[in-house]
C-alpha cells in the first residue's frame, strides 16, 4: 500500500487574500501564497507494525458529510483484528481514556464526535492532551484526518437544512447571509475558527475527491481497501423541490461566490490550502492511488450489487429523512460507533 505523509503548514500574518478556484496555478492560488507566505513541507511517513495508529480522530466538521465518513471509517476499523474501541461522547474523559484501554494499553480508539472540534481549535494536533493532561504516550502513533467541502457549497447547505431564515429565492438567502446570526448558523465560518490556532491536519482532504480519499486513508491506517467498500450515503433529510431549486442556483452563480468570499475570506483560505495540500498528498502517493481508487469504486459496485442495490441511484430519502428501498440495507449500529443524536443515530437514515 502507500506511505502516508506529513505535511506543515505555516501560515503568517499578512492581510488576509481570498478565493479558491481550482488547484491549478491561478491568480487567486498564486495571491494566497504570495500574501500568506504558505510554506507547505512534505516528508513520508512509514508505519510499522509497532508504530501502526493507536489513536485515530476524525474532525467531523459539518455540513461535510461527516456523518457519512465518521460512519465508515467506524466500519473500516470496527472490521479489524486488533482491538477497537469507538469512543462515545460521554467518554471524552482521561478515566474513559484509560478504562477502554486505549493507545499505548493496546486498543485503537476512533475519536469521531463534533466535540473534536473544539480541542482541535485549541490544542492543534495535540487536541487529546486536553482529556489526557500529563499521562505518558499520550500523543504516541495518533492520526487525524478531515476533509473540507467547497465553502459555498457548505455555507448553503449549512443554511437550508439548519433553518437558518427563509429560502423562498435566492435574493432573500443572499440579504439573510449577510447577517452574522444566519453566518453562524449556517458554520459560514468553522474552518476559521477550527483551524486558525493548529492549521490543518496533515492528512487533509477535500469532498470533492473522497473516492480518493478513503484509499489514501486506507493505506495510512494500514486497513485493506475492502475496509471501506460498504459505504453508503448518510443524511438528515432532503429538500422539498423549490428550495433545492434556489439552492442550485446559488450554487451555479459566480456573484454570489464572489459575495460569499468577501464575507468570509478565511474560509476560502482554508479551503484552498486544503486543495493544495491535498494535491500535494496525491502527487507524492503517485500513479497507485489511482489504482487503489479504482479497484475501491470496482468493491463498493460489487458490494452495493451484491445486496441489491443499484449502482448508480441506490436508494432515495423522503423530507423526513427516512430510507425507502426494497433493497436489504444493513442495520446502521449506531450503539458501537456511539454516532448519532443520543449516540443510537437519531435523525439519520440512509439516502442519497
């Protein structure tokens, strides 16, 4: 399989650029490392069988599908050998800590809440010293990994499914969103807050790409890639038809990106130093990423085969957020993963 990596980003205070385009050499891409002096370093990381993750946290960040990737890198790790343990909110506690056995005691545990969020913006990498304090290894052979979704993208759908004001057209959502509540409410600015103090993990990836992204996660958690071939979409609830069309239309209009970005340019920031580092990440992992994420699609269509589903539309979602499908979908063990409102997964089902 392929090598991780660890890659450290420095970013100095400078006046804040903007906007993400796309990865390739443009003027928005040249003007954010001009203006912040970006200074990305990368270096293999090799694992042992002594070294492998004992630790591994995922920064659900939300409107990212986090649910859904939570969800899978549970089952990935959940079909090991090796002890395993899922910690529940109720358990980021140093006693919970040391209780499952985790890290240097011998068992993986995943760290896949919201709460993550938080430590991170506080401690960086070092975000599990907040609940371990002193105690020894803490730190030892740990992983974290995000992923970051196109800023417009996740500031809409942060707005319409929180209820963040009205939807009727695209005009009143944009004179909403010029509010900091509606902002707010929609984590217009979550990357900022998250990242400003420890920047942006080492293993950093973007949505847009996660076919991608669960192999290179694979080889790094040294899983199989038929770890994650059971992945199946997550989601609360769908739009009704009107607002999905105002939500398009934001979603297709170049001045309201240009709008968004002058109202929350550290986000855009973000974003597009996670487009450079995940290219990076790719370009260093080489031409066998791009095998590993075809045989990956080539599991999962088998897979999804395999228990009646269709490959391309599986499954579809009422408002409510309830599955409907004569496929036999598995049952979502949301008790093990400890995901979910309550931790039991209330309010989540599969869809599409």
């Amino acid at each position: 399989m392929l090598s991780g990596l660890n890659i450290a980003l420095c970013v100095l205070a400078t006046a804040p650029p903007e906007m993400f385009s796309s990865f390739s050499p443009s003027a928005e891409a040249h003007r954010l490392v001009i203006h912040h002096h970006l200074n990305l370093t990368v270096s293999p990381v090799k694992h042992t069988a002594s070294s492998r993750p004992r630790n591994v946290v995922f920064l659900k960040l939300h409107k990212i599908s986090g649910s859904t990737a939570a969800y899978d890198i549970y089952t990935a790790l959940n079909q090991t050998r090796q002890p395993f343990h899922s910690m529940h909110k109720t358990e980021y506690t140093r006693a919970a800590y040391v209780a499952n056995g985790c890290g240097s005691q011998g068992v993986t545990c995943a760290f896949l809440q919201h709460m993550n969020l938080g430590m991170y913006a506080a401690r960086g990498s070092g975000l599990l010293g907040s609940l371990l304090g002193s105690r020894a290894g803490f730190g030892d052979a740990t992983v974290t990994t995000t992923i970051l979704r196109d800023p417009v993208s996740r500031t809409l759908s942060g707005y319409f499914y929180g209820h963040c004001g009205p939807v009727d057209d695209a005009e009143t959502v944009k004179a909403t969103l010029a509010s900091a509540t509606a902002r707010a409410c929609a984590y217009a600015d979550e990357y900022e807050r998250t990242f400003r103090t420890g920047g942006l993990p080492a293993l950093t990836g973007i949505i847009e790409q996660r076919e991608y992204w669960y192999p290179a996660l694979a080889s790094e958690l040294q899983l199989p890639l038929a770890s994650f071939e059971t992945s199946l979409p997550l989601m609360v609830k769908s739009l009704s038809p009107a607002a999905e069309g105002v939500r398009q239309q934001l979603l297709a209009s170049a001045p309201f990106r240009e709008w968004l970005r002058k109202e929350t340019p550290a986000e855009f920031e973000w974003y597009d130093a996670a487009v450079e580092r995940w290219a990076a990440w790719k370009t260093r992992l080489g031409r066998e990423l791009e095998s590993d994420k075809d045989t990956l699609l080539g599991l999962q269509a088998a897979y999804r085969e395999r228990v009646g589903l269709d490959v391309t539309k599986p499954f579809t979602c009422t408002r409510k957020g309830s599955a409907e499908s004569a496929a036999p979908l598995p049952a979502l063990d949301w008790e093990g993963s400890g995901l979910g409102q309550g931790g039991i997964g209330r309010g989540f089902a599969y869809c599409v």
